[in-house]
C-alpha cells in the first residue's frame, strides 16, 4: 500500500493547455501538408474534393491558429507526449476520411482508407485501383509518406520510449522531450526527404511512369505498401523496378537517425549497428523459410518461388505490404512465416511498424539472463545488456509489457474476425498485419468486410501506430484527472 500511496504522490494528470498547444502545431503542419493532395486534385479535375480538401485545411488552421500560440511550460510530461501521439494520429486519420469520400467511397471505407494511410499500413478495402483517379491514387500515398513523417516527429523524437532506444539513436542519457530533439528531429525529416527524392528518381529512371514511381516511391520510403494495382507488385512489369522497391522499403526500415549519423562517423558505423545486422538477418530468415515452404508446396516453379520468397519477405519484415503474388494462395508454412515477420518488424527509429528488432533484441537478452542464472550461486548478480549496453529495469519492463498488450490486442481482435466465421490462421494474418501496421492481406479484409470488423481494424491500425500504449495512456481516466504540474 505504501508503494501505491508513493506512486499517486508521484503521478500528475496530463495538462490541456499543453496537449492543445502541441496538437495545434501539428494542425498548422498538417493544414500546410494537405495543400498538396488539394492541388493534385484541383489540377486533376476534381473540383469538389479539392473543396473537400479546402474545408480540412481551413478547420486544420484555425484549431491551430487559437491553440498553437499558448504559453506553456517547457517540461512535458511522457503522458502528455504520448496523448499528443495518439490524437494527432486518430484526428488527422479522421479528418482526411472527408475528402476522400468525395471519390464516391462510403464514409466506412474512406475512414478504412485513410486510417491505412496515416497509419503507413497499407490495408485496403477497395478494389479497381486501376480504374480511380490518378489524384486518389496519388492522394493515398501522400496519405503514407506523411503518416511516416508523423512517425518520425512524433515517435522516433523520443516522446515514447526512454533508456536503451535513447542510446541506439546516439543521444545522451538526457534528452529534453521538446526542445532537445528539434535539430535530431530537422535532420531526420532532411534525410526523409532525400530518400524519398532518390527513390522516385531511380523508379523513373528504370523506366516507370512517373504517376507509379511517385506512388510507389511514397509508399515504399514509408513502408506504406499503397499500390495503384489490385495485385500490387505483380502490376509492375519491370523485375528492376520491383527490385528498387524493395530496397526502398528496406531503407524506410532502417533507423533514420543512422543515415547522418553514418554520414558524420562514417558509413562503418551503420555496418557495425547490431539493430542494422539484426534487421539484415531477419530479412534473410525471412526469405529463406519462405523459400523453403513455396517450394516444398510448388517445387515446379523454383526460381519464381525465390523471387516472390525475397519481394514478399522483405515487404513482411519491413512491415511493408508489398506483394508479388496473392497471398490467399500461400501454404499455412508460409503465412505463418510471413505473421512472425510482420510481429517483428523493422528497427526503431524507422517508419516500419512491429514489435522492433530492438525489443526482440531485448527480449532474447532477458531469456540468455535467465538461462545465465542458472548456472551462478544464489547470491550472484548479472545483468541482462544489449549490444554491450547494461538494460536498466524501466526498458526491460517497458519491453514486456509492450509485448503482453500487443499480444492481447492481437488474441482479442482475432477472436472477435473468429466469431464472424473467418478461418483462423487468415484471420490471424490480417490482424497482425494491421497491428504491426504492414498491410499484407490474404483477403480477409476487402470490400465485403463487415463494417463493424472494418472498425475494429481501424482501432487496431492506430494503436499499431503509436505503439498501443499511447491509446491507452489516452483513454485512461487518470490520465486526465487529478493533480496537475505547475
């Protein structure tokens, strides 16, 4: 009891006039951000949506103009950073679910639609990509390349997770929330961009039209996975195309923070980063078992089963969505792989989604101490560490508990796709697919879902997105009740 008496003396609620300030500043950024989309479909022809559009940025810059301006104090608090996550997530996903709707989709799958894109899942519930506009194509994948933006301002600028990420991510022990990371934060959002210059150039430059180098260059830096083809890569023609893709994706999975940090220490740096060689070895796993189970279930197309193996796996890995092939056509072997995958993800740091490689590094650290335990005297002490970095007990329970909600996201979501009749392991599939926001399908989710599972998709993408916890720390109700820092 003295402990929970310590721990509410300890605890303060989150402060409103900061959690406007900051979403307010967001807002501007977003309202800034979706001129783009609103020019694409003006020019395009799209008179009413560019008006849609229009409306966003207006409501985006007034609730920014009032709120962003507050004077707050400069120490935010981890709850407040991780409410300010959550609900520029959840509101900017709702907010472009408007415009969208203006390219005659209902409100469920435009909600669906723009939830995926925010999100950088890639999930969809539509078909004839083929046949829509070129300025709703374009706008979806706007959708994921500024999702990953948001990532990467909100998430990698260490307003989630302390301790070890910290470190990965070559700041010192101390790191102020707001002011701290905003020259990390500049120089990230510059190599962002880059990439995502360097990988549209390279797309047109191996001979794709410009609207698909745009699109899949958005999509893969983000590791998105929007595609202008139902059959997603498979609708691309040219093997050189599909194969910069997939390195695009690959570098959207790397911690952001490497690039200029190997431009500055030199590129052995990144080379020698365990979460990089970690990432590199999963991804060959990946590929390897893949492999393996397509061609034990279709030994007659060897050499196509390699190149599916490596497109696909890579794409599971980054937490892409990207695929070569229908995955409904896929042995359970295969799938299964394909779900673990997705459950990993990418590094921290990137714009990928998953548990990270750096929690798994965790957690098999926390499994060799246990292990290691057995074999020294009562009294002894060792610890666990991580690429030679001592693990405090704050990461290590911030690990397993990430761990114990995810895996509880996932077994609830599954049950309820269980009781509408969907087979096991594809439902599975698509639920960790859209928990660990990489948008493979094996056709559970489509036009036909039930709206009410649609929904529930749509919780489960945004909680992948900002890491459950945030969702949570949001709904909670002392979170916002109670006492409240000076």
């Amino acid at each position: 009891m003295a402990g929970a008496s310590a721990i509410r003396g300890l605890r303060f609620a989150v402060r409103v006039p900061i959690i406007a300030k900051y979403l307010g500043q967001a807002f501007l950024v977003l309202a800034v951000l979706t001129t783009v989309p609103a020019t694409v479909a003006a020019v395009g022809g799209n008179s009413g949506v560019a008006l849609r559009y229009l409306v966003v940025i207006l409501v985006f810059a007034i609730c920014g103009g009032l709120t962003a301006w507050i004077r707050v104090p400069p120490n935010m608090q981890r709850n407040e950073a991780l409410v300010i996550t959550a609900l520029v997530f959840a509101l900017s996903a709702g907010a472009m679910s408007y415009p969208l709707m203006g390219y005659g989709i209902a409100f469920i799958d435009a909600l669906f639609e723009a939830v995926s894109g925010v999100t950088t899942t890639g999930l969809t519930t539509l078909g004839n990509l083929e046949e829509r506009p070129a300025a709703f194509l374009f706008a979806r994948a706007w959708l994921q390349w500024v999702g990953g933006l948001g990532v990467l301002a909100l998430v990698l600028a260490l307003l989630i997770e302390p301790g070890l990420a910290v470190r990965r991510l070559g700041f010192g022990e101390r790191v102020d929330l707001v002011g701290g990371t905003r020259s990390h934060l500049r120089r990230v959002a510059q190599v962002y961009v880059i990439i995502t210059a360097i990988g549209i150039l390279v797309l047109l430059a191996a001979g794709e039209p410009i609207l698909d180098a745009i699109v899949h260059g958005l999509a893969a830096v983000s590791t998105g996975g929007f595609s202008n083809y139902d059959t997603s890569l498979a609708g691309v023609e040219s093997i050189a195309a599909k194969v910069l893709i997939t390195l695009l994706s690959l570098a959207g999975a790397i911690s952001f923070s490497w690039y200029y940090l190997g431009y500055y220490r030199h590129l052995s740096s990144l080379l020698r980063e365990p979460q990089f060689r970690a990432l590199l070895v999963l991804c060959a796993a990946s590929v390897l078992v893949l492999f393996v189970f397509m061609s034990l279930a279709r030994p007659e197309r060897a050499m196509e089963n390699l190149a599916d193996a490596a497109f696909i796996g890579i794409s599971a890995q980054t937490t892409t969505g990207f695929s070569s092939l229908p995955l409904a056509e896929l042995d359970a072997g295969s799938k299964l792989t394909l779900i673990v995958s997705m459950f990993i993800g990418g590094e921290v740091g990137s714009t990928s989604g998953g548990l990270k490689v750096l929690r798994l590094m965790v957690l098999l650290s926390l499994v060799r101490l246990l292990v290691q335990q057995t074999a020294i005297p009562a009294a002894g002490r060792i610890s666990a560490t991580v690429a030679g970095n001592t693990l405090e007990s704050s990461e290590v329970n911030w690990t397993v508990a990430l761990l114990v909600v995810y895996l509880l996201v996932t077994l609830l979501s599954w049950a309820l796709f269980l009781a509408s009749g969907h087979a096991p392991l594809d439902a599975l599939f698509d639920v960790v697919s859209a928990l660990s926001t990489s948008g493979l399908s094996v056709g559970v989710v489509s036009e036909g879902l039930d709206p009410a599972l649609k929904a529930v998709l749509c919780l489960v993408m945004l909680m992948g997105r900002v890491e459950v916890i945030a969702v949570l720390v949001l709904l909670y109700p002392r979170s916002w009740l109670g006492r409240k820092r000076g």
